[in-house]
C-alpha cells in the first residue's frame, strides 16, 4: 500500500515538475507581509502588542480572503490536468487504487500548503525583527502553524471535491474565494469551528492572537471535515469510473 | 455580429451567467450583513453610505470575479485548441473584440443588478429621502469603467497563457494589491485601485466623538487625473490585447 501511495505522489510531482504555480504561494505573503508590517510601523503608537499586532495585521485578509482561494487554484490545477484532452484515460486505468491515486494529489495540495504556511511564519519573524521588535519570538507560534496547518488540509480536502466535480477552473477558485469571506462572517457569528473555510483562520488566529479556541474540537472537527471530503471525492471518482466505461 | 453570437453559442449550458450571479451573490450578502438594522441617524446618511461601502466591496471581488469571468470565456478556446480553426475564418483581432463585448455584456449586467441591488436595499431599510440620481449615476459608470479595465486585462492574460492559473492569480494578486492600495489613499492610478479613484463618497471620522459623518467627494485635480486613468487602461488593454492576440502562435 505504501509503495502504491508514493508511486501515485511520485507520478504527482512529475506532472508538476518546471510548472511555477508555486510562484504563487510565494509571491502573495510577500504582499500581506509587507503591507502587514508598513501598517504596523505606521501604527506603532496603537499597536502595543509587538509580535501579537505584527501577526494580526500579517494576517487577516491573507487567511480569510486570499489563502482559500490560492488554495483553491491550485488544487484547480492538479485537477485540470486530468480535465485537459484524453487524461482521465490514463488516470481513471492506472494501476493502482483511486483512493491511493486521490491522496497523490491530496498530498500535493497539503505540501504547498504546509510550505506555504511555513514562508508566512518565516516572513512574520523577519518582519518583526526588521520593524524593530526585541522580544522573544511568541512560544504560541508553533501552536498557531500546527492548528492553522490543520485548517489548511480541510480546505484542500474541501477544493480537491469542488475542482474534481467541476470541469472549469475559475469557478472553484471563485468558490473558494466566496467560501473564504463567508468564513469571516461564520467566525464573527461564533460558528467557525463548524465550517470548513474558517477552521485555517481560527487555527492560525488571524487577526486575534489571544483567541481562545477549543483545541480537541477543532481537531474533531478538522479530523471528520477530511474525512467526509477525501471519501465523497473517492466516491465520485468511482462513479466517474463507472461513467467512463 | 455573427462571432459575438457565435461567442453566446459557446458558452450556452456553461452557466457563466450563475456563476456571476453567486459571486455577486457574496457581496449581496455583504452589504446585508453590514448595515443591518440602522437607527435614525444612520438612516439619515443612509444613501451616502451605501455609495461609500460599496467601492471597498468591488476592490476585494471584483478583480478576482473578473478573472473568473474572463478565465471562462477564454477556456473555450484553450480546452478545445480552436484557436487555428477560428483564425481561419474570422481575423484574430475580431475574434479577440467578440470576447470582450461579451465580457462586457456581462459586466453590465452584473453592474445593473448591483446598483438595483443597494437602491431596493436602501428603500428596504428606509433610509430618508432619496438617493441622489446624479452621483448614483456616476458611481455606476464608473464602476462599469472600473470592472472593464479589469476584465481586459483579465481577458488578455487569459487568451495568451494556457495555463489559467497564471490569470487567477494575477486577479487575486490584484485583489490583495487594491486592499493595500486601499489604505494608502482614496485614488490610485493602478487599474487595481479603480474603484478607489471612483468612490462618490468620503467619511470623516472624528476620533474624539467617534462620530463618522460621510460626505460626497469633491475630486481635486490629481484624483480626476486617476480616475481618467480607468479610461486609459480601458484603452491600454484592449488595444494590448488585440495586439498581442493577434500576433499570437496558435
């Protein structure tokens, strides 16, 4: 089983190779970081609470807006390569198990997510320490990665469906992107442990360091949203087979 | 006439109009949520407001929705390599002006349900008196002009790349580079801060009372510049993109 599950994430990466899509992941905390950071040295009267303020202004609108929808466009991309020509041919024969195949691109999708979340860390310690913070870096941090991390997985679970079942590329990306600000409002309105877009902003508290969440439940609830998501993609590909033959 | 119809047939059945009608369905809800249950005073700048919060909206969506739209006008073409074909028998340049009246066709349409949207919303709350005509008239062709730039600049990043998610993101780049540009003034010369530059109206926030009063804008000679510059990039991307396009390998 193991030596199928790293063929499929192997023939993943091959797809992927020269292709630069994680430019975007790249590029994109580059702006927040630099805004996030002119908005705090800009601020530094009101903004008292240096590493915690730094890490709000960091990342609101990075998590609640943009991170669902780059999310989205690149699980888009790992499925277009299949809705593109004859491929799904090719996968839908392959020699080995749909379930193993899906979780080659699901692993994809969390790589350049744990990466990408990784760089947002990264330039949140360089920023701070280049806007003049001398504290300690925050012990919390790595509570923060882990439990956004997390969040981040459910929302590539969650794409990886919408993209599979829909042909077009833009419109999961638009999907994500409406599920990301809707986020917002279920997480205002107290829900967010219960909705898919808003467990990453939770996990990683964007613009509320001192958020208390409820860890067991977001784990749970983390826990049964791939759950539910990997299998109906699962599901659907079986179908998806049965309609190719 | 005959390839701007024949660009309606190819999108039949692909639900461009549904997908447009949820997106804008998020900002519906937007402003729903937003100013919810007014109390008189609030009523009484009722107008005003909604021109004010609806331009910071369309910076955060519209050039992502853009770039959806246009994403799937040009997929038709990239997914069935029928660009050989169609420049064989219509010039390059035509096929590239049919796409982008039936964007726009689009983006009037979007843009009429919005406006209809806030005024239904702000009668629905009562909100006293009545909207200013002249100043919701120039809102919403700017807002046009704002939407347009976007899209032909969505357009032509989506005919010349296969690969869409090259223009995806550039459209949630653009999204994240208006918010910024947000903070920084109420104008910007970028294409991204279109809606900024187009704003009808302007608060001022006093930090003592914490009393917002809104106001319509009166533009100083720079911002009149950077809202001639919608116009500009209007004419920029379209003439770029038909260019370019019509140059293009197929």
């Amino acid at each position: 089983m193991l030596t199928f599950y790293i063929r499929a994430v192997r023939a993943e990466s091959l797809k992927l190779k020269r292709s630069p899509v994680w430019l975007a992941f790249f590029s994109l905390p580059i702006i927040s970081a630099f805004f996030g950071t002119m908005n705090y040295t800009l601020n530094i009267g009101v903004l008292k609470s240096e590493w915690y303020s730094l890490w709000s202004q960091h990342t609101f609108f990075l998590c609640y807006l943009f991170m669902p929808a780059l999310i989205g466009t690149y699980c888009s991309y790992l499925w277009r390569l299949e809705h593109t020509r004859h491929n799904w041919n090719s996968f839908l024969t392959a020699p080995l198990p749909l379930s193993t195949l899906y979780l080659g691109k699901l692993t994809q999708a969390v790589r350049v997510s744990v990466l990408a979340n990784l760089w947002i860390f990264l330039l949140f310690y360089v920023c701070g320490r280049l806007a003049g913070i001398r504290s300690p870096f925050p012990r919390e941090a790595l509570e923060w990665y882990l439990c956004g991390t997390l969040g981040a997985v459910v929302i590539c679970c969650v794409q990886l469906l919408f993209s599979l079942m829909i042909r077009s590329f833009a419109i999961p990306v638009g999907i994500a992107l409406a599920g990301g600000i809707f986020g917002l409002y279920m997480t205002n309105r107290d829900y967010g442990m219960n909705y898919p877009y808003s467990l990453y902003c939770m996990g990683m508290r964007a613009n509320n360091p001192n958020m208390e969440i409820h860890i067991p439940a977001l784990l749970v609830n983390s826990a049964g949203y791939i759950l539910v998501f990997a299998a109906l993609s699962i599901f659907y590909l079986r179908v998806h087979e049965r309609a190719a033959d | 006439m005959i390839t701007l119809r024949t660009e309606f047939k190819k999108i039949k059945r692909k639900k461009i109009g549904l997908t447009m009608c949820a997106l804008i369905g998020i900002q519906f809800a937007w402003l729903l949520w937003s100013g919810a249950r007014p109390d008189e005073k609030e009523k009484l700048q009722g107008w005003i407001e909604m021109l004010y919060s609806l331009p910071p909206i369309s910076v955060i969506m519209m050039p992502t929705v853009m770039s959806v739209l246009a994403s799937r006008l040009a997929d038709a073409e990239h997914k069935g390599s029928t660009y050989k074909l169609l420049n064989t028998l219509r010039r390059p340049g035509a096929l590239y002006h049919a796409k982008a009246v039936c964007g726009a066709l689009f983006i009037l349409g979007i843009s009429i349900a919005q406006f209809l949207f806030i005024i239904a919303l702000g009668y629905a709350r009562g909100y006293a008196g009545h909207p200013e005509w002249k100043r919701y008239a120039a809102a919403f062709l700017l807002h046009l002009a704002c939407c347009l730039s976007l899209y032909l600049l969505q357009l032509l990043l989506s005919m010349l790349f296969f690969n869409q998610m090259i223009p995806l993101v550039a459209g949630l780049g653009g999204s994240m580079l208006g918010l910024i540009l947000m903070y920084i003034k109420m104008y910007s010369f970028l294409p991204w801060g279109g809606f900024l530059s187009a704003a009808q109206a302007a608060m001022d926030w006093n930090p003592e009372t914490r009393v917002i009063h809104f106001f319509y804008r009166q533009y100083s000679r720079v911002e009149l510049c950077a809202v001639s510059m919608i116009f500009i990039w209007i004419v920029v991307f379209y003439t770029a993109g038909r260019i370019l396009f019509s140059r293009k390998e197929c």
